[in-house]
C-alpha cells in the first residue's frame, strides 16, 4: 500500500521540519541504493530520514503514524 500524494508530501514537510532539510533525503540517484531488495515490489522508498537520536526516531515513527505512511 502506498501513501496518497498527498499524504506523503505533508509527511515529507513535517519530516524536514522535525529533522531539518539535510536529514530528509528524497533525491532519486540517493535513493536508488535504498530499493535494491530481495523481495519483489513496484515502488522504491519516498525518502531516506536520518534521524539524530532517539527522540528524532520518536518523533518520525509520530509523523508517519499521523500523515498514514
């Protein structure tokens, strides 16, 4: 299941501004690595987050509970 567009671009927002603009990665080249897997599917990941510490996972896990992603 993948997130609604919309969803997503205000999870993205909330993301960049909980973690900052350098800690939310959403450019293809970058994430190209990211959807190499075993497993098969039909989409690669929307963005790469690079949370600090605990609280920032926290608060990421928080984000994507709310937005549904």
């Amino acid at each position: 299941m993948s997130a609604s567009p919309p969803a997503l671009a205000a999870a993205l927002a909330a993301w960049r501004g909980a973690l900052g603009d350098a800690h939310v990665v959403t450019e293809p080249a970058a994430l190209a690595a990211l959807a190499a897997t075993t497993f098969a599917h039909d989409h690669g990941p929307a963005a790469r987050l690079c949370p600090a510490d605990r609280d920032q996972v926290a608060a990421c896990v928080r984000i994507a509970a709310d937005h549904g992603v």
